[in-house]
C-alpha cells in the first residue's frame, strides 16, 4: 500500500518553513573575553535578536558579578542595570552607539583582541528624572521590574567635585572597547 502525500499539505509545509526562517530567526549569542584598563580579564556575552532589534550584553567582572546593558535599537534607548547599584539608568542612543551595536549584529569574525581602541565615556545620573517602569517598552520592563530607573545624559566628565559612582566596560567586535561612567548630578 502506498500513501501520497497531498500536494497542497506540500505548499503549506514550504510556506510554513518560509514563514519560519523570516520571522522566527533563532537568537544568536557572541562570547569574549577581554581585558579591562587594569589589565582584568572581563567575560562578555552579547545575545542578538534581530527580530525584535535588541542586543543584551552581559558583562562578568574579575569578581564574578554580572552587569547587563540592553540596546533597544528600534526604540533608540540604552539600558543599564549595574549588579552594584538598586536602579536601572536609561539614555537614547546616539551615532557612535549604532556604530558600535551594528559591529554585534553584522560582524562575521566575532572576534575581539584586547588591544582596541578604548574610550571613555561619562554619564551623569538625573536623580530627579525617575521613569515609571510600566511606562517602558516590554524588554526594558524585564530587565528593570526590580529597580528604579533613571534618566542620564553623556556629559564631559564629573567634575572636580562629583565623584564617580561606577563603571561599566564593554567591548564590540569592531575592536572598540568603552568605559561607561556614572556619577550623580545635583538635582
């Protein structure tokens, strides 16, 4: 006895496995390690989702805490949740950080030598500009359910009387490393 298969069970098959391979792309993850400015070794991770435009980085210090930062590419936003700190800072993305975060989504190599280029940047932290986390797009509701969250603006640097809370280093594959520093500013 033999069986057929019916041609349209067929084409429903191929548009289904199509359909799939369009817009159920798997999420795809970039291990490395690099050094820090002290010479450190820091473990990263990056977990891509081109599908929904988000690069979660996880970034493990020498002392083995985790530090995530979230680049919402179709909302323009980043999002920091330091493992030291009980709050979430946010901020748009600028020209340099779609640069960077173009690097993770489209480099084939995935390869970082510790030896980049290496920037600094600082954030100032607008203590009075709390955001409601429901007000927030799903990803970064995720990430911050547990913490206050933060607006910051990239500034020149503290100043001779701010001091700097804590930095986040985080590397790309285009060689670029980037020291991400936060400090208060007066409300």
């Amino acid at each position: 006895m033999t069986h057929t298969f019916p041609y349209h069970a067929l084409v429903y098959i191929f548009q289904l496995l199509i359909y799939k391979s369009l817009f159920f792309q798997p999420l795809q993850t970039v291990r490395f390690t690099v050094s820090d400015q002290t010479g450190a070794l820091i473990n990263q991770s990056a977990v891509v989702d081109q599908q929904n435009d988000l690069v979660t980085f996880s970034v493990t210090s020498s002392l083995n805490q985790t530090s995530t930062v979230l680049f919402d590419i179709k909302h323009s936003l980043i999002c920091y949740k330091p493992v030291s700190q009980e709050s979430c800072f946010l901020r748009k993305m600028e020209q340099s950080d779609y640069k960077n975060v173009n690097s993770v989504l489209h480099e084939s190599a995935r390869k970082v030598a510790g030896r980049g280029y290496r920037q600094m940047e600082f954030l100032g932290v607008l203590a009075a500009s709390q955001v409601n986390v429901s007000s927030l797009e799903e990803p970064l509701q995720a990430l911050c359910q547990d913490r206050s969250v933060h607006w910051t603006r990239r500034t020149e640097g503290p100043g001779k009387q701010r001091l700097v809370y804590f930095c986040i280093d985080i590397c790309f594959p285009s060689n670029i490393c980037v020291s991400v520093c936060f400090y208060y500013l007066p409300e």
